[in-house]
C-alpha cells in the first residue's frame, strides 16, 4: 500500500513538473521564438538545462522552507505530501479553466499552511515573512516597470529598434569534420548583441523559473523524507523537460503570437524585472509567483508608457482644480515612427494611435488579482478541511 501511494505522489509531482515546464517555456521564451531567434526546440533544451540549474542550485533554499518550515517536517506523511500536491494540480487546473496565471507557489503554500493550521503546527511567523513577500513583490515589480515606461523606455525603444539583416545570422564552418559558429558577413554587431541578449534573458527567465517552481513539485516528498532533494530536484526537473517539448510548444505559439501587444523590448523589460525579483526570493528561501510579478510588470510598464502625455506637476493642478475627467483627453502613447529617431519629453508628446487602454485593463487587471488571492486561499481552506477530518498526518 505504502509503494503504491508513493508511486502515486511521485505521479502527481511529475504531473505538476510537467504543467509546469509546458508554461514557464512560453513565458521564459516566448519573445525569442516570436522573433525567431531559437526554434521551439532549442527554447525547450535551454529551459530544460536553466531551469534544473535554478532547481538544483537556488530552489534548494525554497524546497527547504516549504518542506520543513512552514511546518515541521514530521507532518508530512506520505498520504499528507499526496494531499498537498494535490491541491497544487488543482491550481493548475483552475489556472486553465479561467485563463488566469495563478500561482502554483501560492497554492502550495496555501495547502501547507492549511495542513499546519488544521494540526496546530504552522509557524506564524514564517508565514508572516512569505505573505509580507507575496504583498512586497508585484507592488515592486509594478512600481519599478512604472518608472520605466515613464522615463526610460522611449529612450530603450530607439536603441533597440533593429533591422534585420538579409540571410542567416550564423553560418556554419568546419576545422576538419568539426563545425564551428561563425557571424554572417551581413549581420551587424548591434544585431549580434540583441540576439544574445534575447536568448540570455530568456535563459535567465527559466533559471528563475525552475528556482521558484521545483519546490512546488517535490518539497512535500522531500519533506517526508521519501525522496531526497536531489532526486526532487531531478523529477522536477525531468518532469519540467518533458513539458517543455511537448506541451510548450502550444505556449510557445500563443506567447510569440500574442507579442504584438507586447512587442519584443517590452517583453524583455518584464522578463528582466520579474525574473531578478524571484531569483532574490528564492535565495531568501522564500515560494513567490513568477506569474504574479510579471503580470504586474506588465501592468505598470503599460502604466507607465500610458502617463507619459501627462507631467505629474499639470495632473496635480488638473486634481487641486477639480477637473471633470471627461473633459480631459484620453492618455495615448507616444508611438515613434520609423523615421524618428528623438523623443519627445514628458508631457510634448502628440497622442498616437496606442492608446493606454492598449496597455494597461482595470478591470481585466481586477478579475486576475481577485483570482491570485481566491485560489490560495481556497486551497488553505479546502486543505485545513481534509487535514482537520481525515487522519493524514500525526497530530
């Protein structure tokens, strides 16, 4: 019996690997395969060997704490750490239902802290440091993204915008029978850069990725001591490479199409912020939402961009003279044409076609945080449930 239910929670991690590997790809590298930098297949072999790099290295810290110190280890029995992984596919099917990116390290968290409530086990006061992050950082990422788009982004946009040499970027030679990379003749050193500079962040996204979402898969097995952490390290990770060449191949194709609202710079700019925000977490040892902060980067990138028709000094005296916000036109972005290369100053900029409704939705923005904070909580609820009626680990 005891086999079959470890065979049964070394299934349903390898199942939350999986899930996992098939959507960090896209957002790990969605913008290098939308702007056809790498193949499908080389965006799964990077973020295969990135993310089991993150996992092995960084996400030890996060399988620590959610394996023993949000409670004590000795609740996680076998049938417990199958009960909490659970929740955590649960997540995930949530996630796909509604369309929202909920966060599988919330959730997780929120089973075990459900599981430690209902036992009389959970450490408040870790609790207290993993919520006060969960609040700290999509505040920070939004904020940081926000200055951003307001100061810095038109400037980033005219340095960026790159046009694309004719033929390949690489050609192949060969010492021998050996093929060596070499630089094509026609590519430029500004496109050289911009290309690794695209694949590196990327590589970076799935170095975070796999620090923050290996402990989500195995940190309750490692926990009961069924499996050592190295070996969850590498079912996650293996779990995460089966997804990243199957199922990411989907996530891949929305992402890189979906891109024209966000091009490519923008993506960047989010993919940077969030990926540093979570890497820092996960060194403090603390399960945090690469979904959440990038979401909100998004958010206040857009934010940012939108306000730029706008100096803070003539909205403040718009505020203190009470004018009716129907009479003041809408904030529209700055939108360079591809002759221009200056950019205007905040507040002498003529309204384009991108208007801030393009980049920033209150109301789609609301549903999704509303969401971030039901399904957690949820999974608390529905955990404490299970655990305080059904004896599935030692009081």
């Amino acid at each position: 019996m005891v086999e079959i239910l470890l065979l049964v929670g070394l299934a349903v991690a390898a199942f939350v690997g999986f899930n996992i590997g098939g959507s960090s790809t896209g957002v790990a590298f969605g913008p290098a395969v939308g702007s056809k930098t790498v193949s499908k297949g080389g965006a799964a072999g990077l973020m295969t060997a990135f993310a089991l790099l993150g996992g092995w290295t960084v996400g030890r810290n996060v399988i620590k704490t959610m394996g023993g110190e949000i409670v004590p280890s000795s609740q996680f029995t076998l049938a417990a750490s199958v009960g909490v992984l659970f929740f955590v596919g649960l997540a995930l099917l949530i996630s796909n239902l509604f369309g929202v990116p909920a966060s599988t390290s919330m959730t997780a968290v929120g089973a075990i802290a459900g599981l430690g409530a209902a036992t009389g086990t959970l450490d408040e006061g870790v609790m207290f440091e993993i919520v006060s992050a969960w609040l700290l950082a999509p505040i920070t990422a939004f904020w940081i993204c926000a200055v951003v788009g307001r100061y810095l982004y038109p400037y980033l946009d005219v340095w960026f915008h790159l046009e694309q040499s004719k033929g390949p970027l690489f050609e192949f030679n060969r010492v021998g029978s050996v093929p060596y990379p070499t630089v094509s003749a026609n590519a430029t050193a500004k496109e050289v850069t911009v290309t690794f500079l695209v694949v590196g962040i990327g590589c970076y996204m799935a170095f975070s990725a796999g620090a923050s979402n290996v402990a989500n898969a195995v940190a309750p097995l490692v926990g009961s001591g069924d499996i050592s952490g190295s070996q969850g390290v590498l079912l996650a990770g293996g779990a995460i490479a089966v997804g990243a060449f199957t199922i990411a191949r989907r996530t891949l194709d929305t992402v890189g199409n979906d891109l024209t609202d966000l091009p490519l710079l923008a993506a960047l700019i989010v993919e940077v912020v969030s990926a540093s925000l979570i890497t820092f977490l996960s060194l403090l040892g603390i399960p945090a939402s690469l979904a959440v902060s990038a979401t909100m980067c998004i958010v206040g990138l857009g934010w940012g961009r939108a306000t730029r028709t706008v100096r803070i000094s003539d909205a403040a005296a718009a505020a203190v003279r009470g004018d009716d916000g129907e009479k003041r036109s809408e904030m529209a972005v700055n939108v360079l044409p591809e002759e221009q290369d200056e950019v205007a100053k905040i507040g002498e900029e003529e309204p384009k076609t991108l208007k801030a409704r393009d980049l920033f939705d209150p109301s789609t923005t609301g549903r999704v945080i509303v969401l971030w904070i039901l399904t957690p909580s949820i999974s608390a609820l529905a955990s404490y449930l299970l655990f305080a009626f059904v004896p599935l680990s030692p009081a």
